[in-house]
C-alpha cells in the first residue's frame, strides 16, 4: 500500500480508453517544490498523474482514470495521442538545463513501488513503458541518459538487452549521417518497429539521427552521440525480439 500525498491538479481532461502506456519524465526544475507548483498551476497547462520527489514521496496529481496533459506533441509505435494512452509520472530532478545528477536509490525504489502499483491496475505492457525523449525525440531528452532503466527492468518494468560481444562483432561498424542503403534502411525499419516515429526510407538523414540519439539515451547510454554503432545496433535487434515475443504473448493471453 502506497502512501501517496494529495496534491490535485486541475489540469486534465477525459481519457476516451483505459491507458496502456507509461511516460517517465524528470522535472528539469531547480527544486521539486517549483516543480509541483507548476503542474498545479491552471495557467501553466501542464500536469502529470504522479511526481516522485527525491526522498521518495509520492505526489498524485490527476487521477489514473483521468487524461493528464504530460506529453504533448509525440508518437509512440503509432499512437499520436499519447496523453490519453498513458500515465504520466513526473520524477524530480533538475534536468540537462539545471544540474543533472543521479537519480537517488529511495526515489527509484519509490518509482519502483509505484508502477509495481499502476501495473496492478492496467495492461501495460514493457514495450510500451518508455521515456519522454521516446515519444518526442526532437524536443525533449527526459528522464535522460541517468536514468537506470537496467534496475527498473531487473525489477519487471520495461526492456532492456545486453548483447554478448559476438553479437556486436557480427553487426560490424558504424552507420552515421550520411550513410544510404540497406544498414541505413534496416536500422530505420527497426527504430519505427519498436516504436519511434520515424518515417521508413534509406537515408541516415537528420531525423534518424534524432531517433537513435533518443534509443541511445534510454537503451545504449554510455554513447549517445547519434552514431548507431555495432552495440546499438545489437541491443535494437534484441529489444526488437523481447517486443516482439512480448506481443505474441499478449495476443496468446
Ligand atoms: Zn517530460
């Protein structure tokens, strides 16, 4: 049983269907409290179903059943209302913009905590747990590369595939900007198939680079610079396969 603290929202509307997504978000606000103030504030339009305070409280906003306005504009595996698919949590921390530090273990185990509890609830699968830099790879870059989505994954929530060093040697070099063809096409098919709003095509053009520094930051972070390099490539490939068998599964049920 959660504690949670009351700390309403007006900021919400109706949801059309029960939500099947969750968005991780950081704060990037120079305190918490600026933060919840914010998502409360009718003029600011903006909220979140739950924020995650450092010290591990727990803040509900906006009820579950409720739309909360999070995501803004952004696509994941299709769905370009990502708002009314999905539970937003706001977890505090300053961000790219004001001081970005490791997120501390009593929030992550709060967060834990917390989607152990929205789990219990709704449908959501793993493939549909991601960050706001998933759905909105041009503009935003939260909960960023510190995040550790290894731990949440360790602790059932979302994917996450570590390839063994022949896998990686077997995918070869690096693609980057500029590169056309088949690798450029396969890693876009790839990127699109997980979910990423990427149109297909065979050019590593600007906007795969913005989708894979995005898959980077939540699934390869010790390199994001865009460049999808044998490793990226591998653990694309092997989250490709858990989604895929995560489906299957979820049509078998
Ligand atoms: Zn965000």
């Amino acid at each position: 049983m959660i504690d949670f603290i009351d700390a309403p929202s007006p900021n919400f509307d109706a949801r059309r269907a029960p939500p099947d997504m969750l968005v991780l978000h950081y704060t990037g606000m120079q305190t918490g409290e600026a933060a919840l103030a914010r998502l409360r504030d009718p003029d600011a339009k903006v909220s979140a179903h739950y924020l995650v305070e450092e010290d591990g409280r727990i803040f509900q906003l906006v009820p579950e059943e409720r739309r909360a306005w999070h995501a803004g504009r952004g696509v994941w595996q299709g769905e370009d209302d990502c708002n009314a698919a999905s539970i937003g949590i706001e977890i505090v921390n300053p961000g790219h913009e004001f001081g970005y530090r490791a997120f501390p273990e009593a929030q992550v185990a709060a967060l834990i905590a917390l989607i152990d509890d929205i789990r219990s609830r709704w449908s959501i699968p793993d493939n549909r747990i991601i960050a706001h830099s998933d759905l909105a790879p041009d503009r935003k870059t939260d909960p960023g590369e510190l995040f550790p989505w290894k731990q949440l994954a360790e602790a059932g929530h979302g994917l996450w595939f570590e390839p063994a060093p022949e896998r990686i040697q077997a995918l070869g070099g690096l693609l980057q900007k500029g590169d056309q063809g088949i690798g450029a096409m396969v890693l876009r098919a790839g990127l699109h198939r997980l979910g990423y709003g990427l149109k297909p095509g065979g050019d590593y053009d600007a906007e795969t680079e913005t989708a894979v520094r995005a898959f980077q930051r939540h699934w390869r972070p010790t390199r994001v610079d865009a460049v999808a390099d044998g490793e990226t490539r591998a653990r694309l490939v092997g989250l490709l396969q858990l989604a895929s068998a995560e489906s299957v599964t979820g049509v078998l049920n």
